[in-house]
C-alpha cells in the first residue's frame, strides 16, 4: 500500500517565516544588550577616571599640606635658633617644640602670639603651636 502525502507550500513558506522572525528577534536582542553593555562600561570608565582624579587631587593636596606644616616648623626653629632645640614632635594637632630652658622666644611670639602656647620648666622649655593655625595661614596665602 502506498500513502501518499500532500505537503502545503504554505507550511514551508511559514517555518522559514518564523525561523526568520525567530532570528531577527535574536539578532535585535543581541544589538540591543551590546549597546547596553558598551554604554555601561563607558559609564564605568568615566567613574574610574573621575575617582582616579580624585583620589590625585587629594594626595597632591596632602603633599602640599604637609609641605606647608614643615615650612612653617623649619621657619619656627630658625626663628628660635637651632643650637637651643632639643625635640621637635607633631603630637595630635599640635606642633611640639622643647628648646633649652635660657631661650629667648621673642622673635617666635611676634610671629604667633597668643597661639604659640609657651610653658616654661625647670629643664626645658616647651612651646606648642597649633596646625590649624598653621593651615589656615597657608590657605589664606594663596
């Protein structure tokens, strides 16, 4: 017995349409994830260099805070007179200096005032300067 059966052109004409249909929406998912993706590693790029940038600027502005605070130590100690120096330290906020007891601070209290704090010992001298004083000078300057 022989079984003859009838294919339809439609049916073929409508497989390959959906195989097309099928494709197409594969194709346009794949664009469209692609420029989603390259927008997002722009946007992380961008971040990156900003954070970078920032990151420089703040070292660049320590730099030059610390700069700032030696300068001011080295102009402290000049004004004392470096044979009388025995320690210089920065403890907390303040710049610490003990000079030997028959100093002559008269130069160092014009340049500071009432913020140089000065305690005389019996053994030393110590005189305690304030970095913020110190930092607020120098932004002042500029």
């Amino acid at each position: 017995m022989i079984v003859a059966i009838k294919r339809n052109k439609k049916q073929k004409i409508i497989k390959f349409i959906s195989l097309a249909v099928l494709v197409a929406m594969f194709a346009g998912y794949y664009m469209y994830m692609s420029k989603e993706f390259e927008e997002q590693q722009k946007i992380e790029l961008e971040t990156k260099k900003a954070e970078k940038l920032e990151a420089e600027e703040k070292k660049k502005y320590k730099k030059n805070l610390e700069i700032a605070i030696l300068t001011e130590i080295e102009k402290a100690v000049d004004l004392i007179g470096q044979k009388y120096i025995q320690h210089v330290k920065i403890i907390e906020n303040k710049v610490v200096i003990i000079c030997e007891p028959k100093t002559n601070l008269d130069a160092l209290k014009v340049r500071y005032g009432s913020m140089a704090l000065i305690k005389n010992t019996l053994n030393e001298i110590i005189i305690a300067i304030d970095v913020k004083y110190i930092v607020e000078s120098r932004l002042n300057e500029k």
